[in-house]
C-alpha cells in the first residue's frame, strides 16, 4: 500500500451538522464551537458541513481523533441541542467518504496506517470516491472495475485510456489514500436567507409557489437594504418526516433584482417537483454575496425592466416605512374568493 511520507500522523475531520432548522446565524454558531476544538476550520456552507485540521488539537487536548470528535460532539449537543455526523482520516478524501457513510449522532475514524486505509477504502464501490460521480463509475464498471480496491490495482496508463490523464492520476491516488490537499480556513462566505413554515404539511403546489415568491420578495428587499448582490440561490425543503432536499442554481449574473431571483427560484421549484410533497418548512438561501457595486447589468432596450426597477425601489421604500409584508406581487397573497387547499 503506497502512501506519501509526512513528519507526523495527519487527522483531517469532515463534520456534517444535522439541525432541525437551519438558519445562517445557527450555522456560523456551530463553526464557533468547532473553533474552540481547532482553529484550522474551512467552512462549507452549502450543504451544512465543514473540514476540521485536527492534527494540532490533538497534542494540545492530549486525545485520540476519537476522544476530541466525542468532545466536540457533546458541545455541539449541549450548547445548540445539533447532532452531527463526523468522518475523520489521513487525507480530506478518506475524511469525506467516511462521514458520507456515518449516521447523525456517530463518528467513523480511520487510522493513518497502510492497513487502516486500505481496510477502510478497498471494499468500497467506485462511487464512493471523491471525484467518481455514476456515470464515471458506469464507464469503470465496464472494465470490471467496481471498488476502489479495483481502481488502486489498475495500471495507472489502463485508467488513463479509460478517464483521461488528470482524472486517472486523482482517482488512482486517492484510491491509495493519497490526498495532500490541506484544510484552508477562512470565514464562511456570507449568505441570507428566510424561511417559510407552514402552519400544517402543505400539500398545495399553489402555496408552495407563493411561499416562495414571498421568500424571493423578502430575500431581494434584504439585499438591496444591505447594498449586495446574490451569485447564487439554494432552496432548502423540510417535509412532514424532516427528512430534506436541496436544490442550487447560479445565477444568470449576480443580483439583487427580486424579478431574476424570482425565476430563478421558480426553476429550482420546478426541478424538485412537488406535486404531492407534504411540506412543512421552505427555505430560500442567496449564496456567495458580493457588493452591489460590483454588479454588471446587462444593458437591455425592454422598457418593462427599467419599470420593474422604480417599483422596486418604490417597494422597499414602503417596506422601510411600513413593514417588510405591507406590499409585494399579487400571487404572494390569497385571491379573492380563495379557499385552503386541504391539509394533511
């Protein structure tokens, strides 16, 4: 088994917060108490998580990986009542797929010796591999290879017939339980978001569209108030069991202007298809923000645009005046006449 030489074992932790609300502030709270284990700390906000460099910590609190994740486990717990599921390992890959195959409440740590690695890598499907997404794994699987014990034994010039010389080269040394790539910490970068709970599971696929018309509203207000421009958009829906799904579109260009957040919004509704999903909470995030200065607007000749604009402006003005729900689009509120669909 071939792995790189270092001056001293590495302990890289991949942490997965499991809440049953999630908010920016919760977040960025949950990275203060991983602070107070390590300082080596990359956030990854978008799917809650974050990379831990624990190889200091633990010669300062005197532990073993899995002395100082139970640590950290119990704080989370204690302070924010948030279970989490942690993988920890040699390199930032052997970290990733050890979480990935870890419940909330549990930890799975793999030691930094040849045996401990291949023992934990070799038996798992191609898939599971940082970088081998299905249809690459499709592609393997015709060759025979099917675990990652395959891709280590294969010839690296054969993988690189089948995948190409970069990806060959990565998948070959990460089935090794090669990865030299460090922690890099730094702040999370900033976010906004708003939720929307129903007062029942809403079967609704009307209420679900207006909900999030009216999270794109909220949103869009906010962003202009604070002067900055939204890269991308994530919506976040909580069903009746708690379980969750995630969908991420980039924007067509960075904005604030609630119309591009709107149909934006509306794809990411669209490709989750919720046509009988019983939901209980919607979440609209506006990721990777950005100065509204830096903003390019494309020039356009359509006068409905620039119109949209001044009642924008004559919207959040109200807004400030008024409340954040005094007006907005008309479909964000119940017509005339309009009766609840029924709920579960």
């Amino acid at each position: 088994m071939n792995t790189t030489s270092r001056t001293r074992p590495r302990a890289i932790l991949r942490i997965h917060f499991h809440p049953a609300e999630r908010t920016d502030e919760l977040y960025g709270q949950l990275l203060a108490v991983v602070d107070g284990i390590s300082s080596r700390v990359e956030p990854l906000p978008a799917d809650w998580s974050a990379y831990v460099d624990l190889t200091g910590a633990l010669t300062y609190w005197g532990r073993d990986a899995e002395g100082v994740i139970a640590v950290l486990r119990l704080r989370l717990l204690a302070l924010h009542g948030v279970q989490c599921s942690a993988g920890a390992g040699p390199t930032r890959s052997i970290a990733a797929m050890a979480a990935d195959a870890t419940p909330p409440g549990a930890a799975t740590v793999v030691r930094d010796d040849p045996y401990g690695i291949a023992a934990f890598l070799r038996t798992k499907p191609a898939s599971a591999l940082p970088g081998i997404g299905p249809r690459t794994a499709k592609t393997l699987a015709r060759y025979g290879i099917t675990s990652v014990g395959d891709i280590a034994d294969t010839q690296l010039p054969t993988l690189q017939r089948i995948l190409g010389t970069t990806a060959a080269r990565l998948a070959h040394d990460r089935a090794l339980g090669i990865d030299e790539r460090p922690v890099v910490p730094g702040a999370a970068p900033r976010t906004m978001s708003a939720s929307r709970r129903f007062d029942r599971d809403e079967l609704d696929p009307d209420q679900h569209h207006r909900a999030v018309l009216g999270l794109v509203q909220e949103l869009g207000g906010r962003l202009r108030t604070s002067g900055e421009i939204a890269q991308a958009l994530v919506l976040t829906v909580t069903y009746a069991d708690r379980s969750q799904t995630t969908r991420t579109r980039t924007l067509a260009e960075p904005t604030a202007h609630t119309p591009a957040l709107a149909e934006t919004a509306r794809q990411l509704l669209t490709v989750l298809g919720l046509q009988r999903a019983r939901v209980r909470t919607l979440t609209l995030r506006a990721e990777r923000l950005r100065p509204a200065e830096d903003a390019v607007h494309q020039l356009t000749l359509d006068q409905r645009d620039d119109k949209l604009r001044r009642l924008e402006t004559a919207l959040d003005k109200a807004a400030t005046l008024y409340g954040p729900r005094v007006a907005g689009a008309a479909s964000t509120f119940p017509r005339a006449g309009w009766r609840p669909a029924r709920r579960a």
